[in-house]
C-alpha cells in the first residue's frame, strides 16, 4: 500500500517535471520567435544622419563608439564635447567605483555579526548578533546628523569626484603660526550646499567605515553590555569620537598636515584606516571591555583565566571570509577613483597580508599550544587585512606579506597578553586583532613605504617613504599618529563609559548574565529549539530578572 | 524482562545498531549524554588557554529484552562497542517489572 503510493507520487513528481521543462521550452521558442521582427524599424529613425545598424554584437566589440558621446550634432562632437564627455566619464568611474567598493564595506557588518556572535555563546546570540545588525542603523543615524560635518566638513576640494569643494569649513586653532585643523562644521544632515552626488558618495563611503569602527567594540563587550548602554553608545561614537579622530587624518585635520607644517613627512598616513578605523575600534574595545570587567567565569580567584569556547566556528569563519571579501572594498576603495589604477597593486597587498596572516597565526598556534587554533587563524587573517589597510597603497608585496605574517604572530600573542596578564576579557579578540594590529599597520607603512605611490599626498610633493627607503619623518608622523590615537580615543572613551556606568549602569545584572542575555535583554531566544520556549526557561526568574544592576561581580573581578 | 542500558562511545553507535538489528531486536533508545568514568575528563586548547572537559560526550542506548536473550544482547553490544582504549563505555542490566504498547494496549513481553 505504501509502496504503491510512494510510487504514485515518484510518478506524478516525473509528469509534473516533464509539464514544466515543456511549458519552458514553448516559452523560450516563442520569445525567440518575438525577437526576429524587432530589426526592420532601424529604418524608421530618420532623423540621425547615419543611422547604426541595428544589428546584434556577440563580441562586444562595435558597441559603443562615437554616436554615444553626447553631443549637438549627434555623431559628430567638437573637442569641447568630447572633453567634456571625457571628464564627466573620469568622475562617473571614480563615483562608481567609490558607490561600489562602499557597498561591499557595508556588507562587512553581516562578517563581523558573524565572527562575533560565533566565537560568543549560544545562550547570547540574539543579543549579540543585534548590537552587531542595530550599530548600522544608529551609526548611520548619528552620522548622518553630525559626525560626516564633523569629519569632513572641512575637506576641500575633492580632486577624484569633481573637484566640487562644498566641504569647505575646518575650525582650526592657531598655535606657533600654524593651523591645526580640529573638525569639520559643514554637512549636518547633508542639508543645504551638501546636498550633491559627490558630497553623498562620500557620505555613504565614509559612513561604512565609521560603522567598521563602530562595531568593532560590540565584540569586546559582548556578553555582559546592556543594550540601552549599547544604543547611547552607538551615537557616541558616531557623532563624536570617530567623526574628530577622522577629521584629523582624513578630512584636513592637524595629523594630516604634520607634514605640510612641520615637514615630517606626508604627516600622518592612513591609506584605508588601520588607524582611523580599526585602532579607534579596537582602542574604543580596550577602554570598554575594562570599564565592563570580565565575563562571570573567566577568571579565577588567582587570576588565572578561563577560556570561554565561542558556540559556532563555522560562523566565525564564514564571517571571517565574508570580511575578507568586504575587504576588497575597504583598501582598494579607499583611492577613491576606479582610474586610480594603483587599485590592483593595493588589492594583491590586501589578500597577501591576509594569507601570511592566517598561515603565520597558524604555526604560531600550532607550534607553542599543540594545535592550530580555529579562531585564531581566524583572528590571524583579520589581523592581517587590519595591519596592511593602512599600508596596502604604498608596499611592495614582498613588504606586504611580511607586515601581515608580523600580525598574525603579534594578534596571537596580544591576545593571550591582554587576557591573562592584563586580565582584560575580550571574548572575540577584537583589541588583539584591530587595535594592537591597527597601530602596527599604521607603523609599518612608515618603515616599508617604497616610494612609488603617492605623490602629493596630504599636499606634499613626492612620493610617501618609510624609514627604510630614505623617509625617517614619515615614519616619526606615524608614531605621532599613534599616539594620538591611542591617547585621544582611550581618554574620550573611558570618560564616556565610566560617567555613563556610574549614572545608568553598563552591565547587566549576574543573574541576566548567567541566565543569557537574549530573553531577559531581548525577549527572545536566538536559538529557541535549543534552549526551549521562552515561557520554559524564562519562568523561573522572571519577576527579578529586570531588576536593576548590582555590583555582584566582586568575587569574579580578580584583580 | 531485562532493560539493558549501554554507554557507549558516539562512533561506536552504528556498530552496535548493527550488531542488534542482524540479532534480531526491532527496537532501541539512544540519547546523546555526557560523563565520565575513571579516565576523567580531558584538557583541550581555546585561544592559547587549557580548559578541561570534565563530562565527555558519549551515547547511551537502551534495549528492553526477554530474560532468555539478554546475555546475548550484552555480549553483542560489548563486542561491537569495544576499542580496547579507555573510555569504552559501561552495559548495565536491570530487572524490568513491565511494559504497554501505547498504540493496542499489549502488556508484558508482547508489547516489546
């Protein structure tokens, strides 16, 4: 009886397959058959001089020529047309590129939900993949209102989207007879002057970058983070502390022009933002993660720590591979113009560092712990992209695999530094990978720099050079950069965190904490047929579980 | 009746499936579980740290049989279990006072 009526239905599947396959091939042969006719009214168009014939280009190569180039006398433009056309085509590459390359910076937040919520546990994944999903919406938000005028309000001329400098109001301090550059103030809610394409290309490729950053900590803090403290602290760093630190290295500011002032260099270099992006991430992270304290667990009554195993590696490492890939939009985006054909050097540095740092993180793993250890391969070749993004448009690529095999042996042994000796926890790597990966990446462009890119960089004449091919200033503009970086982000956010942790209270309660931090933060589990209904597990605690914090982490701080 | 319950280790399962089913039992339980016996747990590395796991992942299968068949039904499992290293697993035997199939209401051994 079952036989015969599995067999029925094997039968009916075939009939059913063999209708459609049919209806399809009848489809296409009449869409076909529709095509013919089109060709007769090429005829019809009368009105151009030498009307092209309609016919169809397989090779590609009759399509497009002079007819396309706009112009009075269609067919036929002056030089003055032409030149135009030229110059409207050069901007509308650059834009593209700019649009394009940005878009595949956006998706690096879905990599970096992934890493993050992979190498956390299960019982806070709807928690933790939100910060990372919700951080694109408010730092969008917060930039939108005021942090791109902060950053960029004093840009100036924009040389690769048409030169148009609507950018153009920097407040500047005056100290020994030289400006210093401190932020922008045009562009809020790109309203007024700001509303055009190439101030909006720049808006949008500059806001995924800033959201880069702006996730970074969420990594950190993961597992413990209210997520009102997160929200506030989404806008923070939005409006505030990246815009600033940004203005200064890429929107005109005072590091930028070290080197114009104070010839050290071509002032402080940051080709894709090892520093402006990934070191103010991770930096923001340290000064988190420190202010939270550890996860309940970690670390014992003698200090020493507690590995917690992340819940899903294959997650971490499809994020990893989706970061990489995201990558091809944040270096070689970051000229700004698709005809800056420099693009394909800096793309070949970006995967090499990649791989050296992967493949080094590797041997390092394998070689002092006994096995290599997923996550910090991981780790490995994200320590590598962040190291080369400052560097990626000025080394050769023997410099680049170098600068990345550096980092992925520097991330291993960062971590494991930062948790058991500074006996910070940072359940994701995130201070190892961006901020100590992101200072060497913005170093290292100051010792292997070798001259062939960059002319006029920052408005100094010639090409960038690190210390070992004849640019010592370079490589002190660097430090100063730094330095700056570390001092000026550490400072502003601890501030922030402390002040925001005595007032409201950043971290959640022990028993929300133990209990997992997606039902009683978000009302949801991220994995409900786990972990059972809601109504289940949540039942037992449920009238404490939104009481306010307490301080009951004494025990667990061990330090 | 006899209700024996077999800690196995995970990879061992098919084997032991197998050797039941060509002996002839139509039925068992199996449940993923964790523990330890006298081999402890193990130390494993996360991210340069030394963690021990204490409960290790093992399988437990239960059979339910006639007193006749349960010294072989425990002699089938401990040979199609065995890798001879530690941490094979434990059989254990237990008196059973009865059994009902839920579906026509069989009692005793006809309900197995």
């Amino acid at each position: 009886m079952t036989g015969f009526a599995s067999l029925g239905s094997t039968l009916r599947r075939k009939v059913i397959v063999a209708l459609v396959v049919g209806v399809l091939l009848a489809a296409g042969s009449w869409v076909f058959a529709q095509d013919k006719p089109a060709a007769p009214p090429a005829a019809a168009t009368a009105a151009a001089p030498s009307p092209p014939p309609s016919k169809p280009d397989p090779a590609g190569t009759a399509t497009g020529g002079i007819a396309d180039v706009t112009a009075k006398t269609a067919g036929k433009p002056t030089l003055e047309e032409v030149a135009d056309f030229a110059g409207h085509n050069r901007v509308s590459i650059n834009l593209m590129w700019t649009l394009l390359t940005g878009f595949l910076v956006m998706f690096m937040q879905a990599g970096f939900a992934l890493v993050e919520t992979g190498f956390t546990r299960a019982k806070n994944v709807a928690h933790t993949m939100m910060m990372n999903f919700m951080i694109y919406a408010i730092g969008m938000t917060g930039y939108w209102i005021c942090g791109f005028a902060l950053q960029m309000g004093g840009l100036g001329a924009l040389s690769t989207m048409g030169g148009t400098g609507l950018l153009d109001s920097e407040f500047t301090l005056s100290l020994f007879g030289k400006d210093f550059g401190l932020f922008g103030m045009k562009g809020f809610f790109l309203a007024g002057s700001t509303y055009d394409v190439a101030v909006f290309a720049l808006f949008l490729f500059q806001m995924v970058f800033m959201d880069t950053a702006a996730t970074i900590p969420t990594g950190a803090m993961a597992e413990r983070w209210k997520f009102s403290s997160f929200v506030v602290f989404g806008f923070f760093l939005s409006m505030l502390t990246y815009p600033i630190f940004a203005n200064w290295v890429w929107g005109g500011g005072w590091l930028s022009q070290l080197g114009k002032n104070f010839g050290l260099g071509h002032g402080h270099v940051d080709f894709a933002g090892s520093s402006v992006v990934h070191m103010v991430g991770g930096v923001t992270a340290l000064a988190g993660a420190m202010v939270l304290w550890p996860r309940i667990g970690k670390y014992n009554k003698d200090g020493s720590a507690n590995p917690i195993p992340g819940h899903n590696i294959p997650m971490g490492v499809l994020g990893c591979f989706i970061l990489a890939f995201g990558w091809f939009g944040f270096n070689p985006g970051s000229t700004l113009a698709g005809g800056d054909l420099r693009i394909s050097v800096i793309a070949v540095n970006t995967m090499l560092a990649s791989a050296s740092g992967a493949i080094f993180s590797m041997f390092y793993m394998w070689g002092k712990y006994g096995k290599p250890d997923p996550s910090m391969m991981v780790n490995g070749m994200l320590a590598g992209l962040v190291a080369i993004t400052a560097p990626c448009g000025f080394v050769s690529s023997f410099w680049a695999f170098v600068i990345g095999a550096v980092s992925g042996v520097l991330v291993c042994w960062a971590a494991v530094f930062i948790e058991t000796v500074m006996r910070i926890d940072d359940p994701v790597g995130a201070i190892a990978v961006h901020g100590v990966n992101g200072a060497w990446g913005v170093l290292s462009l100051g010792l292997f720099s070798d001259g062939t890119y960059g002319d006029g960089f920052n408005g100094v004449e010639g090409t960038v050079r690190g210390l070992f091919y004849g640019g010592p200033s370079q490589f002190v503009a660097q430090v100063i950069g730094t330095v700056t970086c570390f001092g000026f982000i550490f400072g502003a956010s601890w501030v922030f965190f402390k002040v925001y942790d005595a007032v409201f209270g950043m971290r959640v309660s022990r028993e929300v904490e133990l209990e997992g931090l997606d039902v009683p933060e978000m009302g949801v589990h991220g994995y409900p047929e786990i972990q059972g209904p809601a109504t289940l597990v949540h039942a037992m605690g449920a009238s404490g579980v939104r009481a306010p914090t307490v301080p009951a982490m004494a025990p667990e701080r061990g330090r | 009746m006899k209700k024996i319950e077999a800690i196995i280790k995970p990879f061992k399962l098919d084997d032991v499936k197998e050797a039941l089913t060509g002996a002839g039992i139509v039925g068992m339980t199996v449940s993923e579980v964790r523990g330890f016996g006298r081999q402890k747990g193990h130390t494993e590395m996360y991210r340069g740290g030394e963690y021990t796991v204490d409960f290790l992942p093992k399988m437990k299968l239960e059979v339910v049989v006639s007193d006749d068949r349960a010294d072989t039904v425990v002699a089938l499992i401990t040979a199609a279990a065995k890798t001879g290293s530690i941490g094979d697993g434990k059989v254990f035997v237990s008196p059973l006072e009865g059994a009902v199939r839920i579906r026509t209401g069989e009692h005793g051994e006809s309900a197995l």
